[in-house]
C-alpha cells in the first residue's frame, strides 16, 4: 500500500464502547441497562480548526443526552478529554472554548462555557434564564410559548460576553441570523402579528433599530430563515398550502423572488452547510408522508433549484400516487386545509379505508416527513387524510392563537367539519375510518370521540396527552407551569377551568358506544404522564360497560376493543430501538386490520422460473 491510500484510511475518533464502560467503573450501570442499553451519536460538531470533536450522544430508555470532547490527532492520539451530561445543546467558539446548554426537567434554561485551555477545564456560567449559526456570531436562544429573547456572542471579541438583542416582550416571537456585521431577524413584527424579515445592525440591535426588509404577500406563512453568502432564503407555505422558497438578496431585498419545489412535497428538511458552501448554496431534503426525502440543493445567486435524482422524483415508482388539497368548512366559517393521498380517483374511493392524521397545538405544523407505514397503507388501499385544525401553524401564527386557552373548542368543531367534508367528497365512511394522533393531538381525537363516536371505527394514539385538566392543575409536573400559556390555567382562571373542563377528554367520559381505541403509553415519559392514561382507559372502559349493561338485549351492538399498550423504559417519542419500533407498528395495523374488518394482505408470491 502506498503513502497516499493510507493516509486516505479512515480512523476511529470515538468508540462507544469506552463510554459504556466508563458508565461501568462509576458505578452508574447497573446490569438490566447493560444488557438492553447502548448509546448512539445524536449531534457532532468540529471545532474551528479541528482540533477537538464535540459530540452528544444518546441511550435507549433515557432523554438525557451526554456530550464528549474528543482531542483529535495528529497532536495527540484522539482520545476523551471531557464528559459533561444533559447537554442538550452545544457550539465551538474557538478551538479551545465550547458553549452548551443542560436540559434540567425537560428544559433548558442555562447555558455554561467549558474552557479546555485551563488546566482543570474551567466551567464558567454564561447564562441563566429567570423566565419561564455563524462561526462569527453564536445565539442563545431563549423561547417560550409566546416569547423570545436571544443573547449574542461575538467571537471576534477577546472577552466573549453575551449581548441581548432585544428583552423578552409578551407575544413577541424572533429569531436571528447574521450577515456582514448586520443582524436579519425574523420577527412576528408583521401585519397581523404573522413573521416578516426585518434588519439591524450588530452595534444596535434592540428592537427600536429594526427596520423591515421584507413582508411576505396576504396568506403567505414563513416557516424558517436561512442566510446563504448575501441571500436571506426562506421556506413559506403559498395561500394553497403547498411549500415554496422566497429568496431575499439582502443588497436589494426588493428583487425577492420565489422558488416553486414539486408539488407533491409536504416536508423539508434543511442540511447545515459547510463553512465553504455557507456563501453559495443551500442544501435541504424534501418529503411527503409516502414519498422518501429527495436531495436538493438552491443556488440563490442566480435561481438555479437542482435534484439530486435525475428527474427529481423519490425513489420507487410513486407515478399513481395523487395529493389532493381541500378545504373544510367549519362550524364559524373558517375553511379548514385537508391534504389527501390516494391512489384511485377521488369518485373512485368510497369504499376505501380512511386513516385519517391529526394535531393542532403548540403553533406545529402536523408531521408529514415520510414514513415507511403511510406508504404501505397507500399501497393497499387506503386513503391518508391529513387534517391540519386550528391550534396547529400551517397557516401562520394567528392559526394557533385561534384555538389557544380558551379556543381550543375550535380544534375539536374543526376536526369534525373536516371529517363531515371527506365523507360528503365521496371517500370512504365512518365504518372504514380511523383517526390516529400523538401526544397533544389526542385532545382533539379524544373530544371528539365523546361528543360524535359514531363518526370513526378506530382510534390509535401515541403516547397521548388525555387529561388536561388533571395536568394543568399539578405545578408539580415539568411542562405544566408553560404549558398553561397554551391550554389555560384552572387553578387560578375561572374561564379556564371551564374551557378545559369543556373538552377535556379524561372528564368528558360518558356511557356510550365508542370507537375500539389502541393507546400506546411509555413507562418512561416524562412528559405525558403515565397515570392520566390509565385513569383515561379505566373511566373509558366502565363507560363502556355501563353503556352495555343499559341497553335491551334486543340490541345488538358491536362491542369496542379498547387495548392499553405500555411499552417499558420508551421515553415520550417511543422506542428507538429498530425491532420495538417494527413490533409497535405491526400491533397498530394488526389492530386497524381487525377492527376495520378488512382482509389481510398477502405478500404476493415468487412465480417459477
């Protein structure tokens, strides 16, 4: 082997091994962890000369990530220099100074500087939160709810102290990049509260400095910024629903212009540019919840949009597969956007089962990244309906604040005007239709399910949230005391406690016949609690028995399944572990299968040669 393939040999920086047996020799792993457990790498990021390697890493069965610096050659063989544990998130300022955040209780709300020039590693804190990426510039960010505050360092500087952009203020949301010494912020400073893009310099950036750079269109809704070289690119939804690019020269930001991506694309995913690709080029992913992500890559200099494929389509033939985007009349007028996948014509799909996808809190926009399972439901049938209610952020900030406190009833009234649209469209019926949510989105699913159980067969929820109103009366729990700017407070509000007690499905229970119900809990979460579930699924079950000891034998009902499904030591996103996850999903279309009363699929089979 010569000099030059050698040097080209690729060599082991970090074994994750060594940590786990530094777990041992602490003491800190007891013998089930050992044989279930094991850590995978969750961030990297090199330092400006490359002189250490920061790394979180990651165990099955726990949130808390760890993060450890690694000396890289050819200084010295590479090696662990430092651990530090909760570390949610971390930046390089020099070669030798790391600035990181720890998660304490689900949140992070300090932010520390490790030092690695000092002889004992010096941790000095940078930062403390008292409310509830540049290589130039880092940000500490500093969210709740319904504000923002963000801290700057510069590293130019010698003392690296950080500078407040502009103090918390009620129902001000923004978030900041930089570019030649200015500050590009996008900010809900907008008509309506909604984000446009304003500007400021670094030496003055406090908010009476911002001026605007630019306001998107009526309807339009920013979803994220990037700065590529002198371009502010941003993702937005068009007023139809579907994901455009708007890039912004920063020279003349009157020359904006748009980017259309393919319109079938329902997610994007942006990938960190490299410090030589930062000025030229944006890399993103593309996706739907049956099409796999596609590469592209944006030249804003000059427009060019460029796939990664030759015909900038997902892998697999798809050619069949239609997306259709609706509009739900709601009970106030409101129109409601439905995104339907199918594979017939829609005149085509009223006997066609109907999984039908749900959220609407917290101003997120529902998931709709591609999965593997939506494809295989596609493939066989089954029509995907996407609902994207009030509460949620598909169409901007003032979506969420329209289903916040004390108007989270219109979630629920949306989500039934969707379901009544979809049926009077011709697709599918309430006998061959199930409504499936996580976490927050069964609040909806569950108010509905107690006020029309009639209009769905099933219901699969993930690790659901089922009593608000238990929840936002417990200060005890980690997410209660901010979560309260989203559901209310019945503790201290009258109006609340009402509100809550209106839709709350745990307190809503009555006897009637409802939906077979699938609820997938996890032991471990620490952010839906455990005993609200099973206080759910007890009350749920002896409604449903009063219900049947109540009605003349003369009636024959089917009788709903309801299936409690606790998964051991899986934290709030389920297992990571890839057999669970096959395990977890093969119960939930088992279960779909079965209380829809469809056949089965058979694999096809192999012909002889």
């Amino acid at each position: 082997m010569d000099k030059r393939q050698s040097e080209l040999e690729p060599e082991q920086v970090l074994n994750l091994g060594h940590i786990s047996r530094r777990e041992e020799n602490t003491g800190l792993y007891n013998e089930e962890r050992k044989q279930t457990s094991q850590w995978t790498v969750q961030r990297i990021r090199l330092s400006p000369q490359e002189k250490h390697l920061a790394a979180t890493l990651k165990m099955d069965h726990r949130e808390e990530p760890r993060c450890v610096v690694v000396r890289l050659p050819p200084q010295d063989p590479p090696n662990i220099v430092f651990t530090l544990d909760q570390v949610f998130s971390f930046e390089w300022a020099t070669d030798e100074v790391l600035f990181y955040t720890i998660l304490e209780g689900l949140r992070c709300s300090r932010v520390f500087r490790l030092d690695l020039n000092s002889s004992d590693s010096r941790i000095t804190s940078v930062y403390e939160e008292t409310h509830p990426e540049n290589r130039q510039i880092l940000s500490i960010n500093c969210n709740s709810r319904t504000a923002s505050e963000v801290l700057l360092i510069d590293t130019t500087t010698s003392h690296l102290g950080p500078f407040l952009v502009q103090p918390r203020q009620m129902d001000l949301l923004y978030h900041v990049e930089h570019w030649r010494r200015w500050l590009i912020i996008l900010a809900n400073t907008g008509p309506g509260q909604e984000y446009q893009v304003v500007q400021a310099p670094l030496s003055e950036p406090s908010m009476v400095s911002w001026v605007p750079l630019f306001t998107p269109n009526p309807g339009t809704v920013v979803k994220d910024m990037d700065v590529v070289g002198d371009h502010c690119v941003l993702v937005a939804r068009a007023p139809a629903g579907e994901l455009v690019l708007i890039v912004v020269p920063l020279t003349h930001p009157k020359d904006a212009y748009t980017v259309q991506l393919p319109s079938w694309a329902c997610a994007i995913e942006i990938k960190k540019a490299s410090m030589a690709e930062q000025d030229s080029m944006l890399e993103f992913l593309i996706s739907s919840p049956v099409r796999p992500p596609v590469p592209y890559r944006l030249y804003p200099e000059d427009g060019r949009l460029i796939s990664g494929t030759k015909d900038g389509s997902s892998p697999g033939n798809h050619s069949n597969y239609t997306t259709t985007r609706l509009e739900a009349c709601s009970q106030d007028g409101t129109l409601v956007p439905v995104t339907l996948f199918h594979t017939l014509p829609v005149e085509g799909l009223s006997q066609a089962p109907l999984m039908v996808h749900v959220y609407g809190a917290y101003g997120r926009d529902l998931n709709m990244e591609f999965c593997p399972e939506k494809r295989l439901l596609l493939e066989q049938g089954w029509a995907l309906a996407y609902c994207h209610i009030r509460g949620g952020g598909e169409r901007g900030l003032y979506w969420q604040r329209q289903a916040r406190v004390e108007g989270k009833h219109r979630g629920v009234e949306d989500l039934q005007a969707c379901l009544r649209h979809i049926f009077s469209s011709g697709v599918s019926s309430p006998s061959l239709t199930a409504l499936a949510a996580c976490s927050a989105g069964a609040v909806p699913v569950g108010a509905l399910c107690n006020r029309h159980p009639h209009m769905m067969r099933a219901v699969t929820l993930q690790a659901p949230f089922l009593d608000v109103l238990g929840s936002m009366e417990d200060p005890s729990l980690p997410l209660t005391l901010e979560d309260r700017e989203e559901w209310g407070d019945p503790v201290g509000n009258p109006k609340h406690r009402l509100s809550i007690s209106s839709y709350c499905p745990l307190h809503n229970i009555t006897p009637q016949c409802y939906p077979s119900i699938l609820l997938t809990a996890y032991s471990g979460d620490a952010r839906v609690p455990l005993t609200g579930v099973l206080k759910y699924t007890e009350q749920l079950k002896n409604a449903i028995h009063t219900h049947s000891a109540m009605k003349p034998k003369s009636e024959s009902e089917l009788a709903p399944n309801i299936v409690l499904n606790i998964q051991p030591g899986a934290n709030h996103l389920g297992p990571e572990d890839f057999e669970l996850m096959l395990e977890e999903e093969a119960l939930k279309l088992a279960f779909l299968y079965a209380e829809l009363s469809l056949d089965i699929p058979r694999p096809p089979r192999k012909r002889r040669r």
